[in-house]
C-alpha cells in the first residue's frame, strides 16, 4: 500500500473522516498533517502513542508531519471528555510540560528542515486582540452548533466556563494558522475532537476558500472493555522517570490475549505479514507474540538498550532464574528495616498498591508474595531478618515485581 490514508485504514487508526476520496488523492502528494498535544502534564501517556504512531506513519510515507504543543490552548483546557473544569496552570508550569513533550516526541518522528516540524500555539495565539479574534473568526461560528457538540452538551448540567466555551474557536484557528501558513491539510485526532477538527474545516473554506480535512482514531479499548492505557496503578507515562521501562515492558506483556493482533498494528511498525503470523499463535505460544509486542513499543519508547534489559528481567522473573537490574528499585536505610517496616506499608510506598488499605486487601486476597513467599498476615512487619542476598523481593499478583535493597 503506497497510499498512507490506505496503511492506516488496514492497520486501523481511522474512526471517522471527512472526505475519504478526496483525502486518499490530497495524500497520493506529499503533504502537511498536525496532531495537537495539551501539556496539561509533563509527560505523555500510552493514550496518546496512537497519534505518535500516526505521525510517524505519515513521515515514513514522504509527508511532513506537525506536532502542535498547545502553549496557548493549555491556558483554557479542553473540556472534551470532561465532567468538570480542567485545573489551570501558571504560565511557568506549562511552559515546562512544553519543553517536556518536545523531547518526548522527537523520539517517534524526525524534527528538521524538509521534516517534521514542531509548533507552540502560544506563538500565534498570546499575540491575538480579543475583538479582532471576535470579527474576523467569531462571526464563522454558531452557537447553537457549537452547543450541540458532544463536548459542550455534556457538560451543560454541571456548567460549562466561558473561557472553556472558547476552546473550539481557538482549535479552529490553529488549523487556519497552520493552512496558511506551513501548509498543512489534514488535522488529526481521537474520535472526542472531530466536531472540533470540523470546525477547523469549515473556519479554512470560509475564511481561506480552502480545502481542509478531518480524520480521528477511534477510542482504544481493551478486550475487557476497559480503557487503553488506565491501570489501578494509574497512567501508563512513556517518560522513564515516572514510569520505569521494565514496568512498562509489563504493562504490554499483560496484553489481554484477545487483542495481541490489533495492538501490533497500532503500536509497531511490523508488517501485516508478520502481525498476522503473530496473530495464528494461540494458548501458551501467544507469549511469545507479547514479547514482541512489549519489546517494540518499549525499543520505540525508551531506546533498544532499556527494551533489551527489561526484557530479560522479565524473562529472568517469568523463569525463576534471578533478577536483573531493569527490575524497578527502591533503596531503603538499615536503620528503618532494622526498626521494622510493615509490609503493607511497603507495598504502598513501592507502589504495588495505592494505599495501605489496598495493599491489605492485596494480602487477604493472597496476591502479596515476598522473596517468593506468599504474605498471610495483614499485620506483618519486615525487619533485617527478612533479607535475602541484601534485598526484598516483592510481587503483587503474578507478575507486578519491586526490589527493595538496603543502602551501603
């Protein structure tokens, strides 16, 4: 498939479009494409490695990917998928979250002259006077359209904030900026952004006599039916400092069998050859295509060198033949353990449990093991004794590890 539109149909990243036919011919020549990406926070999570994957796609077929970092829409928020209003940060904290997303995407697509570009809305937008804005864009807008938008109808009963009202209308303008000025067509994103993506269309044919479109991925769920990339342990970040590679490693190990298939589509870039060979391993054998799932999207994540690691730890641990340095670390002083430490708190603090009553019921449940012995006692505390070659080896449930050691 030469076509980019086509390769990401097959592989299925498209919910909805615009114009199908006339996005597959606008794409038959190189050309401009933008995703948008809030730094609401300083790292980005597995939900948004779909758009990453996409971008990517796009720079491998000859186009020249934008990755917008909304330094100026981050100031509002988007209450798309919101039942209340998004906290709002100080201009120094968003400006750190941007300078954070910028390294952070740069490991998917390629930033240079001829290549991918990387834009701040805080650029074009901060620079705006307000009743200009209202003249020459408000007027393109409807507000009972606007209210009949998914994510401004279901936010009417708990209240929707003006400066909140004004998020799409600062979207569609972006799309407009970024049309007449680098050239950009198409505006992608998740399938809660499409009446926003749409009214970037329509801003670009009035305002520019333009032709634009709009495509959005549809939302991810697990075989389960639970959402992509949440955990009871909380976000799955691709930052290595808030989420350790060997942990996320395990997180697509643990890959429901059911969708093994579908994820190496979305989150590697094997050929659908290979993804369907991959696809035919059933019963214990499917493993082996969760190894390869989990070490692609970890290389492409975080470097070969931490995938290589985090997986022998976890083949090490899946065996039963030791350890390995990948495994996430907590250093503890002697003189705490020698005052004893209980190990529900110690479940808590390594985060193999959100709270100390959870971790309790982790050990009622008999899914709290140490040094491979399964923890009966509620109220047991680890002192010195416990120690086995200088370390505790926890496990919560069959494959979650933690190793506390003691420092020298």
């Amino acid at each position: 498939m030469s076509n980019v539109y086509d390769v990401l149909k097959a592989r299925g990243f498209v919910e909805q479009v615009s114009d199908e036919e006339g996005l597959r011919a606008a794409l038959e020549q190189p050309s401009r494409c933008y995703i948008g990406y809030d730094p609401s926070a300083s790292s980005l999570h597995v939900g948004h490695l779909m758009t990453l994957m996409t971008l990517a796609h796009m720079q491998q077929h000859g186009h020249r990917p934008i990755a917008l970092v909304g330094g100026g829409t981050g100031m509002i928020g988007d209450p798309s998928g919101r039942t209340e209003m998004r906290q709002l940060l100080t201009v120094e904290q968003i400006q750190s979250n941007v300078q954070a997303l910028k390294a952070q995407i740069g490991r998917y697509i390629e930033f240079g002259e001829d290549k991918a570009t990387l834009v701040n809305n805080a650029d074009w937008l901060l620079e705006l006077k307000y009743i200009d804005f209202l003249r020459e864009i408000g007027r393109h807008f409807s507000v009972n359209r606007m209210l009949a938008a998914e994510a401004y109808r279901s936010r009417m009963e708990a209240g929707l904030s003006f400066i909140e009202f004004n998020y799409q209308l600062l979207q569609a303008y972006d799309f407009l900026y970024l049309y007449q000025h680098y050239d950009c067509i198409l505006q992608m994103g998740g399938n809660d952004q499409w009446g926003n993506i749409l009214a970037g269309v329509e801003l670009i044919r009035r305002v520019a006599d333009g032709q634009a479109f709009a495509l959005t991925f549809p939302l991810i769920t697990t075989a389960s039916g639970a959402k992509m990339g949440k955990t009871a342990q909380g976000a799955v970040w691709l930052d290595a400092n808030r989420l350790a590679p060997y942990d996320f490693y395990q997180f697509w190990i643990n890959t429901e069998d059911a969708d093994v298939e579908r994820f190496l589509k979305l989150y590697t870039f094997l050929s659908l050859e290979e993804i369907a060979e991959l696809g035919k391993l059933q019963g214990a054998e499917i493993r082996k295509a969760k190894e390869v799932l989990a070490f692609e999207v970890t290389r492409l994540t975080h470097g070969e060198q931490a995938a290589l690691e985090a997986q022998e730890a976890a083949r090490s641990l899946f065996r039963g033949a030791g350890e390995s340095d990948a495994i996430p670390t907590t250093e503890m002083s002697a003189d705490t353990l020698a005052a004893g430490v209980a190990v529900a708190d110690l479940f808590q603090q390594t985060g193999l449990a959100k709270s100390r009553s959870e971790a309790r019921r982790l050990i009622q449940q008999g899914g709290a093991y140490v040094n491979d012995q399964q923890v009966s006692d509620v109220d047991q505390v680890l002192t010195l004794n416990d120690l086995e070659d200088n370390r505790l080896l926890l496990r919560a449930g069959k494959k979650r590890y933690h190793r506390v050691t003691v420092a020298e």
